[in-house]
C-alpha cells in the first residue's frame, strides 16, 4: 500500500516583513531561533520580539537534556504561537514544543506520555536539508543511550512551513554543503524505498535535479554559485522532506544515527559516509530493480555518457562540498563495531524502508570497510 499526505500549509515570501505582516507576528509568539540568524531576521525588523536562542540550552544537535531546560523556560512563558526559525535542530525541538503537557521529552521518546497537539506552530528552515518543516517527525539524542532517535506522530506536523530564501544568505558553506547533501539522500532513498509511489517520486526527482544541479554550478564556478541557487535547494529540501515524509529513508539514515549520536557528527556530514557503501549493497543485491531507474535520472542530470557510472560519478562531484572520511577520523573506534551494527539494526523504523533487507552482517561489514 502507497499513499500521499501533506498535512502542512506552505507559504513562501521574498523576505521576511512579508511573513511577519501577514501572520501578525507580535511578542505574543513564542520565537524560537539561534542568534546567529536571528540578528539577521527579526531583529532588523523591530526588537520588542520573545525569543528563545537554543544555543543556550546545549550545543549542537537535539538532545534530551537541552530540550528539556528549553521546555522548562517556555513553560515560564505566556505566548500563544510557536514560531521556530532555524535549522533542523530549531525546527525539531520547536516541534516537541509545541505539544501539550510535556515535562521530560524522554516520556514522549518511549512513549510513557500520550502525545497531544498544543500550540500552533509556524517553522521557518534556515539551512536546506531536513525537510522538517513538512515532516511528522523529530530527532533527538537520548543521552543516557547516547543514541539518536526519532518521534513520530500526526501533531509534529507542523502547522506552516514558511519559507523565506533571504534567510539562508547567511549559512556558512560548510552547513549549506552539511543540509543538502541531508536533502539528496532524503529524495535518493525515498525514490528506493517501498513506499515510493508516483507522487513521492515526482517531489524526490525534482529534488535531486535541483540540488545536483547546484552541485555541479558550485564546481564550476565556486561556492558562491550555492547562495545565488539557495531559492531553488531550499524547495529542494522541502520537496525531499514531502517525499522522504511519506515513504520514510533507510539504511543510510540508520547507520548513520550512531556516528551521529556518539559522535556528533552533522546529520548530512553522517549520512554521506555511509551513502556510497549502502547504495553499493543495493546494486549488489538487487541491481535489475528500481536502482536501474535512479540511476538514469542521474545520469541523466550529470550528463554521463551511456555505460557512465552514475553512483560514482555522483559521489566524485558530492566529494567536492563534502569530503568523505574514514569512519575513525570521525572519532569511530574499533570497539563502536558491534553496538553500532546493532544500534542501527533496531532502527527498525527506518530498516523497514530499505531497497533489499539488511541483515546484521551486511551492516557490520559496512562499518568494517569504512572504519
Ligand atoms: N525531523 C526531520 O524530519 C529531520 C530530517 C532530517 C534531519 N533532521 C535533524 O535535523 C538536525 C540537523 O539539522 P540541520 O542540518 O538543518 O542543521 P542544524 O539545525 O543543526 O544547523 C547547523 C548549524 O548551522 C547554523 N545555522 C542554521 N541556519 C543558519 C543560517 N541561516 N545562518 C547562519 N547559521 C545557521 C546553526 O546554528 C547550527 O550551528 C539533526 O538533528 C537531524 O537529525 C530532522
Ligand atoms: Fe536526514
């Protein structure tokens, strides 16, 4: 069985005293952002704004621990929307948010407290890669585990995603290069998952040819050839994130979800390790099935020559933003083996999307020849 579901309004404005005059943003609005973007937003555009910085709960991506000293300090205030504006790392947690009666997210995690819906809320992405902003999910770190995992449910939909391409003009390179390359895997392994259908395909195929094209415009004429583009992978990233919201991704996510959990590793810079030796594994395995397709699509946004090797020549011009590393340079160690391979193969809810199954030893080799 397939199926299509956006549950989340899109609007998109030029710049951003559109969205603020046409959604009445006031200090009632919970705003939620990092400094950073926020210097280079709303507060050119008034200063009597409530905001929260997430940087000052923790560092890096989602964890228990910093979403739930965010939750205490909101709970101490009066707003009535949430607006998040940020990467997937604001979006995520203004998700978890914007639920109801929640203390400690860890219940919501397994599951001890029932999830319901609370304030309305408004996401603006500053980075072009999750999709969040039109996704029912939200990733966290669970500290104790040191894991990542995911939440899923029908009211982390957010309510609008809004999106404002001005925002993303002051994205260091290396997170515009880290998001992307997030949204590329997200439209690639929708594409191979069994839920894709003829909807999901058509957002996840206008995606890859977005962004590879920016790609190869950023090889040939140098990195600012991503912010004349950010318009375009911006939809990219929200088309991936429609696509990959309705079919889920697979291995590539799951194996990367250690690396990134006990290493903290970006969520693109992790995916990307492991992109290349998954989609090997596939064409392996089932090499005459729907790999066939994807890899004409790209060859075909590559311009390769018959017989060219689309996955290889893909990686060579993805190597360029984002250099892959052995796995140890990451931090990995030998003794990550096992409890990696075993971590990712209870991913269930992202096994389940896989192009041919993965049993553990196919994992544990993969993590072996990338170490
Ligand atoms: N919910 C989902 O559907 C989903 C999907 C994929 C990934 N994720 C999660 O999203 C997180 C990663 O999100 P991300 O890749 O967007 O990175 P991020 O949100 O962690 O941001 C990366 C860095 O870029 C900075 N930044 C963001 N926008 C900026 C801007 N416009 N100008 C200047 N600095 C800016 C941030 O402050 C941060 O330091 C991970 O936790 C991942 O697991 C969620
Ligand atoms: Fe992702």
């Amino acid at each position: 069985m397939s199926s299509f579901k956006l549950s989340t309004e899109i609007r998109y404005y030029n710049q951003l005293p559109e969205f603020i005059q046409e959604f009445s943003v006031t200090k009632d609005d919970l705003i939620i952002t990092n400094e950073v973007i926020y210097d280079n937003s709303f507060k050119l555009y008034g200063t009597d704004w409530n905001v929260l910085f997430q940087e000052a709960y923790g560092l890096g991506e989602p964890n228990d621990k910093m979403i739930n000293k965010l939750i205490a300090d909101a709970q101490k205030k009066k707003y009535n929307r949430i607006i998040a504006v940020g990467g997937g790392t604001v979006i995520d947690i203004g998700k978890l948010l914007s639920l109801q009666g929640v203390d400690d997210v860890l219940d919501v995690l397994y599951g001890k407290v029932p999830i319901k819906k609370g304030k309305t809320l408004i996401v603006l992405p500053t980075t072009c890669g999750t999709g969040s902003e039109v996704t029912n999910i939200s990733i966290l770190e669970d500290t104790t585990n040191k894991v990542k995992k995911g939440i899923v449910h029908q009211y982390l939909f957010p309510d609008f995603a809004v999106l404002v391409p001005e925002l993303l003009k002051g994205l260091p390179f290396k997170f515009f290069a880290f998001s992307s390359v997030d949204a590329l895997i997200h439209a690639i392994e929708s594409y191979l998952a069994p839920k894709s259908n003829p909807m999901t395909e058509l957002f996840g195929v206008k995606a890859m040819e977005l962004i590879i094209n920016t790609y190869k415009d950023v090889a040939e004429k140098g990195q600012q050839a991503a912010y004349e583009n950010i318009g375009k992978v911006l939809l990219a990233s929200t088309y991936a994130g429609i696509a990959f919201g309705n079919t889920g991704v697979g291995a590539v996510h799951a194996l990367s979800y250690p690396l990134g959990g006990k290493y903290h590793v970006a969520h693109g810079e992790a995916n990307y390790a492991f992109f290349d030796a998954v989609m090997k594994k596939y064409d392996e395995v089932n090499p005459t099935g729907k790999i066939t397709q994807i890899k004409e699509i790209i060859a075909g946004i590559l311009d390769l020559p018959a017989g060219g090797n689309a996955f290889a020549e893909l990686n060579v011009l993805i190597n360029k933003l984002v250099p892959r590393k052995p796995l140890r340079e990451y931090g990995m160690k030998a003794d990550d083996l096992a409890p990696f391979t075993k971590n990712a193969m209870e991913q269930e809810r992202l096994m389940i999307n896989n192009y041919v199954p993965f049993t553990a030893d196919d994992v544990l080799k993969i993590y072996k020849d990338l170490y």
